[in-house]
C-alpha cells in the first residue's frame, strides 16, 4: 500500500502487526522498521513465548527486522540507525555486540534505552533504519535522523525532509482519554505546518503501564483511519512519563 509519498510494507515472514502500525514504512529516502521482539515465529502469524536468554532475543528480533526490510527489497547492509528497548539493566554491551556481528558493521547510529516492559513481556525490543534510496549515504541519514528521541522539549525539529516533535506528552484520567488528547495536539501540529496525519511516519511509544495499552490502541484506530498507520514502537516506561500517561516521540514527512 502506498500514496504519493510514502510506501507501507508488510510480510507474513515476520510478526504481524497487533495493533493499528505498519511493520515498516519507506519514506523520504528511508526505510523504517517498527518495533519487534525477541520471539520466535516457527510458522506465519504464530509466536513462541518470548526467549529468556538476551543473546538470543537479540538475534530472533533483528531477524524479524531483516525480514522486514527485505520485504522493502532491502538488507542488512543499508542498516544505518538501531534502537534498542530493554527490559533488564547493564545488558548494553551485549546488546551492541550481538548487533554488529548480526549486521556486519556497526551502525553510525545508536539509540538505546532501558524500559520497564515491552510487547509479550520480552526482554527486549528493537527498530531500526535503513537507507532506501541509493543515492542517500548512509552519513546524510544519519544527520538527518540523530535528532529524533533526543532533547524532550516538544518543540518542532525540521531535519532534511522530516520534522520531528520529541517528548509530547498526553493527560488524562486514563490512557484512553491522554491519547486522544495528544494524538488531537499531534495533528494540529501537522496542520499549522500544513499537513496531517497521512504525514506521520514513526512513532515511539512510552507508556506509564502495560495493562491498559489497548486504550491506545483504540485511540489510534479512531485517528488514522483510511490512513497508512505510521510504524512504531511501544514501550512501558514510567521513568519517561513521569506524571503523564502517555509521551511520544514522533517523526513526520515535511509537507510538499
């Protein structure tokens, strides 16, 4: 499915999507692949529990990331930007080890952040980004990418073709009620820059808990409807959210 700016993809060779996400999105030159975790998947849309060994989580979920981007006519080698979201403390070495022996070189650029859960209780989840159009370096994306997740000040960043909104955080009396809140503050956003939701690319996700994650998801079915969904990643991250319910960091294309 695509429009005139944007590419969704998706493949039956890696974990579907639970909630209302695209697995990955091609978009300004850039492949991004939405989150996924370190559990097995021995046939199509069937998952085992997730593996309780960090070695091997690593590599089950960043096999289900290349799988991903090969669907988009990809590989591991335009791998330029990785994030990683574990649950256990003191696992980064690990973590960056098992990534540069999986993909070959290590990538210019690194994102991570403990949490306190992700998606089926793993131990950790991961997305990545590769370079979709060959005449884009690997260096150019990165510039034009390092600003996303860092400096939480909800102020708009224009970065090359993207504009980027980090730490925006949703109230409410519940996760229902703060995600429509802020995906509403989201999208005037969008349109004071002259562009909406059909816009939006990624998403990462930082809840206060992992219970009521259906809310949510709820509230992104009611706001990207008829849309291509953006990728994403969801995580429980009290420490991130502090008193609001909800935070995201969003990644959009600039308008025209």
């Amino acid at each position: 499915m695509s429009d005139a700016r944007k590419v969704r993809i998706e493949t039956e060779s890696a974990p579907p999507s639970t909630g209302f996400r695209s697995q990955g999105l091609v978009a300004g030159g850039v492949f991004f692949a939405a989150g996924q975790i370190g559990a097995a998947m021995p046939q199509p849309g069937v998952l085992r529990d997730p593996s309780t060994d960090m070695n091997e989580s690593v590599r089950i979920t960043l096999g289900h990331l290349e799988q991903v981007t090969q669907a988009a006519g990809l590989d591991r080698q335009q791998v330029f930007e990785v994030s990683a979201f574990p649950k256990v403390t003191g696992q980064r070495s690990i973590i960056q080890q098992g990534i540069m022996d999986f993909l070959g070189h290590e990538p210019p650029l690194f994102n991570y952040h403990e949490v306190a859960d992700v998606a089926m209780h793993a131990l950790i989840e991961m997305d990545w980004m590769a370079c979709a159009d060959p005449a884009l370096s690997q260096q150019q994306a990165t510039e034009w990418l390092r600003p996303l997740g860092s400096e939480r000040s909800g102020e708009a960043i224009e970065s090359g073709p993207f504009v980027m909104w980090n730490g925006l955080r949703g109230q409410g009396s519940d996760l229902g009620e703060a995600s429509h809140s802020l995906l509403a503050d989201l999208e005037a956003r969008l349109a004071a820059r002259g562009g909406g939701f059909a816009d939006l690319i990624k998403l990462t996700i930082y809840l206060y808990a992992f219970e009521p994650y259906p809310l949510f998801n709820e509230a992104t079915k009611q706001h990207f409807a008829g849309l291509i969904p953006p990728a994403r990643s969801v995580l429980v991250a009290p420490d991130f959210t502090g008193e609001a319910r909800i935070v995201i960091d969003a990644l959009a294309l600039r308008p025209g």
